[in-house]
C-alpha cells in the first residue's frame, strides 16, 4: 500500500499529507529510495 501511495503523490494525485499515519514511514522510505525526498512535506 506504501507504493500506491508514493506513486500517488509522485504523479500529484496525493500529497504526503494525506498519507495516513500508520503508513507515512513507509511511504516515506519509498521516495527517499526513489530519491524524491522533496515530495515529503508535512
């Protein structure tokens, strides 16, 4: 689920915002390894 999140928010559909939060870690780690560190933000 972590990955359909950060495509989510990698197309601009989401933002990390509307991660929910047992999920935001994970996601989190997702676009770190993608290297899309900027797409995380409060």
């Amino acid at each position: 689920m972590a990955v359909v999140y950060a495509t989510l928010i990698i197309k601009g559909k989401k933002k990390f915002s509307d991660v929910p939060l047992l999920l935001k870690e994970k996601v989190k780690e997702v676009l770190i390894d993608l290297d899309l560190e900027e797409l995380i933000q409060e």
